[in-house]
C-alpha cells in the first residue's frame, strides 16, 4: 500500500477527483504543486515519526478544506488548521462505557480498523465492530492523580499502512467538583438534564449520577425543567447556573413548596410567569449587580410570599420600577441585611 513512499512531488495527486486521501504512513511532505487543481476535500497525515513538511504551493487551486492528522501530533502543526483523526476524550469515568472510531462520513475505509489499548488497570476493550471499538472505563480508584491510557488503531491487514494512538486522560472521581445539593429532588432533576457522562445540552463531560460545577456553568437555560413541581424545597446552587440568561415562562411557578431561590448574576429579565405562585417562598435573591432584573409583567411575584434581596446600591431601581416595587413595595431588601 505504498508505505515507501516518502514523499508527494509535483502533479503525484494533481488533479485527483477524489474526496479523501490517505497519505502512507512513511510519508513526511508534500512538494510544490503536488496536489494542485484536485478535488479532495479531506487530507489524511498518518507520520509520526517527525514534522510533516508543507512545501511551496503544494495545494495550489485544489479544494482540501480538512487536514487530519495524528491526535499526539496536534501541537507539531502551530499556525495551521488541523484536526485530530480520532476525535478528542478527555475525561473517562468508572463504569461507563465509551466508544471510539475514525469519522466515517468522511472515511469509508474506516470499518477496515482495529482497536488495541495497552495493558492496564482502567480501560478494555468490550467489542469491536465496523471499525468502531467500544470501551469500558473500570477499576479507577479514589486517587488524587489522573491516569493517561494509550489506545492504539491500524489497518487490519497487517501492512502499517494506517495507524496511530489516541492517548485518554481518566480523571479520577475524586478530582472532579461535583455539586452537593440539599435538595434531592433538585438534584435529580439537574443531573437528569445537565450532568451525568456527558450533559444533553452542553455536551460537558462529567460523572454518572452527579452534576459538576463546570456542567451547571454551561448551561445557557433551565427551561421548564421544575415548573409545577411539587416537591422541591430549596434551589440554593442555582447560583452556579452562570450561563442561564434569563428565566422564561413557568420556570419556576407552580412550585408550591419551594422556599429559597438563589439567581445567578447571569439573569437578566424574568417573565411574569417564571417565579409567581409559591406561597412558600421564605426568600429569593438576585445576584446581577450590572443592571437590575427587569420582568416582563406586573404580576411576577402574585402569591409569592418572603422578600427578594438585590445588590444594595440597586434598590432604588428595583423599588421605582413599576413591575417590581411598583407592585411589590414592601417585597425588595437590600442584600447587606440578608441572613439566611
């Protein structure tokens, strides 16, 4: 499969109609104009050996808009676009199962793959099918020290032709900050939606059954994750939600047991349905010290018992404007006087 081929000279793959190419394993540069006028899209580096050289116009009015290369040989290609064969994994838990595999919308050679991962007491592999391998992350301890596993992948036939490593950080459990809520119900509502493996939304890596800090600050909205629930007491964390905006319709309403509410700075306007209809609430406080929280109708706080604490030098605002002391004139604290 051409594996002594060291190197792509002039008009070696001009005018080439094809999508994806695969440069040998041996191959260390490609020369002036060897690649010109061709319609390949992907470019695939497999050397590892060294620094692959681009040398003069060697892609001269050809159409490559994607060059891949080995994942442990990111930082060799600075001041150019590169993007990793073996898309990145960065933190792998106990006991979850994950898989990996070369893109194969863009590789159809790709089920022409095996999979290999070094002896250790972490990772193994589960099957493999298709050239997509599944692993298991397993026997992690409670250390305080990451672990880093080599998983190796080449061409089946044996010849070398395509192969590299995918190096995984496993980071033990008890270096990741997870949130402790006081509030059980929260929480299964919040590591439902946002934490767990990998949160729905954001796409963070976290662990099974919790939800980290940096999980809670991508997210961008709680939607109508809590609305009507009737069980909830308490959302102190809330405040680690420094992504969420805004609160939107039937955020919280409804919620008839819920007594303590902390918004995050990040929240800038509440509708008039977000926080009404809680007679049990004891307190909310409004963290934004930038500008004050507007609200979208005069009735935000219809049957909310308890005070609302804002930044002190916003008082003022938040008892002139209409929808908040206008209607509420006795609701609004400074939050220097807060105790909770």
């Amino acid at each position: 499969m051409f594996t002594g081929v060291t190197s792509i000279n002039t008009n070696h793959l001009g005018y080439l109609n094809a999508t994806t190419v695969i440069l040998p394993c041996n191959t260390r540069s490609v020369e002036n104009y060897s690649i010109r006028n061709s319609r390949i899209t992907n470019l695939v580096i497999t050397y590892t050996a060294g620094t692959f050289a681009f040398n003069g116009s060697w892609n001269n009015s050809s159409s490559i808009s994607y060059i891949y290369v080995p994942d442990t040989k990111i930082s060799a290609y600075s001041g150019r676009t590169v993007y990793p064969i073996v898309g990145k994994e960065s933190i792998i838990e106990k006991d979850r199962e994950f898989s990996l595999s070369i893109p194969s919308a863009k590789f159809g050679w790709a089920a022409d793959l095996q999979w290999s991962v070094e002896e250790n007491d972490y990772i193994s592999i589960v099957s493999q099918e298709d050239g997509v391998a599944t692993f298991r992350a397993a026997g992690i301890s409670e250390d305080t020290t990451d672990t880093t596993v080599t998983i190796s992948y080449q061409s089946n036939n044996g010849n070398g032709f395509f192969k590299g490593t995918k190096v995984l950080t496993i980071k033990h459990i008890s270096t990741i900050n997870t949130i402790e809520f006081k509030d059980p119900e929260v929480k299964r509502i919040c590591v439902a939606n946002w934490g767990g493996p990998l949160c729905i939304s954001t796409k963070v890596p976290g662990i099974p059954g919790e939800i980290t800090y940096e999980q809670a600050a991508g997210v961008t909205s709680i939607g109508t994750a809590f609305y009507n629930n009737k069980i909830i007491t308490e959302f102190k964390e809330f405040a680690y939600f420094t992504k969420v905006g805004s609160l939107g319709g039937s955020a919280f309403e409804g919620c008839t047991k819920l007594k303590y509410l902390d918004v995050p700075p990040s929240v800038a306007s509440v509708a008039f349905s977000s926080i009404r209809n809680n007679p049990a609430m004891v307190w909310i406080i409004f963290r934004r010290t930038t500008s004050m929280v507007t609200a979208s109708g005069n009735n935000a706080l219809h049957t909310v018992s308890g005070y609302v604490y804002v930044p002190d030098d916003l008082l003022d605002d938040y008892l002139a404007y209409k929808n908040w002391g206008g209607q509420y004139p006795t609701k609004f604290k400074a939050l220097s006087t807060f105790v909770e």
